[in-house]
C-alpha cells in the first residue's frame, strides 16, 4: 500500500510516522507513506495556498489551484480522499474498505475551508472522524492512516488479532484479564482459567454481545438491518 499525504504542516507527522506498528511497517515494506508539503504545488511567488472568499465572510479558503496540482503530481489512478468535518462518519467498515486500495492520497483540509471545486471535482470521497471541528485535516489523516496500516497482512505479529477486536462482526472486544489471577482480592474470571477453549469461545462471545447491547447498542441494530 502507498498513502501519500497532502498537508500544510507536514512537520506535524513525524512523531506519529515514526513509532511504533506504523514505523515497523514501512520498514518492512508493507507500506510507504509519503507527506507531502503543499505549498511545494503552489504557482504563486509567495507559496501562498489560501485566498479570501468570494461573496466576503470571515478567515481564509484553501485554494483549488495547488491542492490539484498535488495530487495529478502523485498520481491519477489513487483514490482522492478529503478529510473534512462534512464527510462520512469514518468506521471499521470503511477502513476495511479503503483498505483493499493499493494507492490513496489524503487531502487535509485548513482554515475555513477547502474551494468547493476540490470536493466536486478531485476528491473521490470525504472522510470525517468525528462530528466535532478541529483545526485541520492533519490529525484525522493520522488516525485513518493508523487504521489503515495495521490492516495490512503481515503489520501486525498476531495475524489473528484481528479477528477478535472491537467492531469486528458489529461487536465490542470483549474483556480482557492478565495476570495476576486475583489483584487487591478482584478475581478473573474462572471459565478464562479452565483450559476449555470451546466453552472460553462461547464465553467471550456472550459478554462481547452484553458490552455491546450495554454500551453500543447502535451497532446491534446494524447487525439487525444487515441480516434483516
């Protein structure tokens, strides 16, 4: 996979690209992921990106001009994806999704806004991680970048891993214990200490399904509409 990142304040991604699973992934070559600078695309003699906005109104807009340039720069045949507060509420399922892409480019947004052109025209796709304002594009890119990454086959050292976290099948991880089995006179669970794996399944499976209805009960309802 290759995730190019289109940004006003690439400095901000070092520290995140630089540790842990997605550090050890580009050095396995399950991933690159380039950050980008883009005031390097900006034909203006200053390296300007923003501009004021047509029709008057306060702070600035993000100009189209550079951010197309960027990405026809990165290449044409990647999935353009705008981080912006408009976009669809990011979930497990979408970045299952935009996992099985081998070329993606995320566009962080700034100021108050981006020109309308760039969502109607470049963009194939528009990402939010929350319905909250941040300052920018930069942080939401780091997290889909986090999810995306630890997708990849082969990022993660327990394959299986995967198969038995939250949001998997529409449910809530279920508890985890480690030891000690008894820490200030609080028990684990006797069934997790049996050595049953079958009854151990069934189990986690139960509590998975009661953390879920206790503190998501949403997702239990898109299980419902899923299967009908």
């Amino acid at each position: 996979m290759r995730i190019d990142i289109i940004t006003i304040f690439p400095k901000m991604f070092e520290p995140v690209l630089n540790e842990s699973i997605i550090k050890r992934a580009q050095n396995k070559g399950k991933v690159t992921i380039g950050v980008h600078n883009l005031r390097e695309y900006s034909a203006d003699k200053h390296k300007k990106v923003d501009d004021r906005p047509f029709g008057g109104g306060s702070g600035m807009v993000m100009r189209a001009e550079p951010i197309f340039n960027a990405v026809e720069a990165l290449g044409k045949k990647a999935r353009v994806v705008l981080l912006c507060p408009q976009g669809e509420k990011l979930t497990h399922r979408a970045v299952k999704r935009l996992a099985k892409y081998k070329h993606l480019i995320f566009i962080c947004g700034h100021y108050e806004g981006i020109d309308e052109r760039v969502r109607q025209y470049l963009a194939d796709e528009e990402i939010s991680i929350g319905d909250y304002v941040l300052t920018g594009g930069e942080l939401p890119a780091m997290v889909l970048a986090d999810a995306l990454v630890r997708l990849i086959p082969g990022v993660l050292g327990d394959k299986n891993s995967l198969n038995f976290e939250s949001f998997e099948g529409n449910l809530l991880e279920y508890p985890q214990y480690t030891r000690p089995a008894v820490y200030r006179k609080h028990k684990v669970p006797a069934i997790l200490l049996s050595g049953d794996h079958k009854k151990i399944a069934i189990w986690r499976k139960k509590e998975a399904i009661q953390v879920t209805r206790s503190k998501r009960p949403d997702l239990l309802k898109v299980e419902v509409t899923k299967y009908g």
